[in-house]
C-alpha cells in the first residue's frame, strides 16, 4: 500500500470517528427527552399490569381459600365431631 493511502486511512478513519461521535450526541441531546418520555410512559403501563396480575392473583387466592373454608364447614357432621 502507497504512502499515500496510508496516510488517508490515517486521517479518515479517525475524523469519520469523531463526524460519528458528534453526530451520535447531537442526535441525543435532541431525541433524548422524547424518548424517556416514552420510555416512562411504557414502564408505567408494565408497573400497571403487574399491579393488576397482583390484585387477580390475591383475589383468586381469596376465593379459593373461602371455597374450601365453605366445603370444609359442609362436609359430613360426622367428621366435624
């Protein structure tokens, strides 16, 4: 390879690093409230769901506990005594 091409990759690499580099934060300062905004908005909605999986699963518990508290308490008189 020519000095010359060496010399090119020497200086075009490094300056499409720094292009890329400030690109990249530009692009950030610009979208980023955007984004966590949407970001919080879809972290609340999971918070929500797992909230709600919470309350469906208790109340299931909650009824099945009283389910068999009722067959407990309807079951044979003989074996209450």
């Amino acid at each position: 390879m020519s000095s010359a091409a060496t010399a090119l990759i020497w200086w075009v690499v490094p300056a499409m690093g720094l292009l890329g580099a400030l690109g990249y934060v530009l692009w950030i300062s610009k979208f980023q409230g955007k984004y966590q905004q949407e970001t919080q908005r879809s972290v609340g909605q999971f918070q929500r769901f797992q909230d709600s999986l919470r309350d469906s699963q208790a109340r299931d518990i909650d009824t099945s506990a009283k389910i068999e508290n009722t067959q407990a308490t309807n079951s044979d008189p003989e074996i209450r005594q």
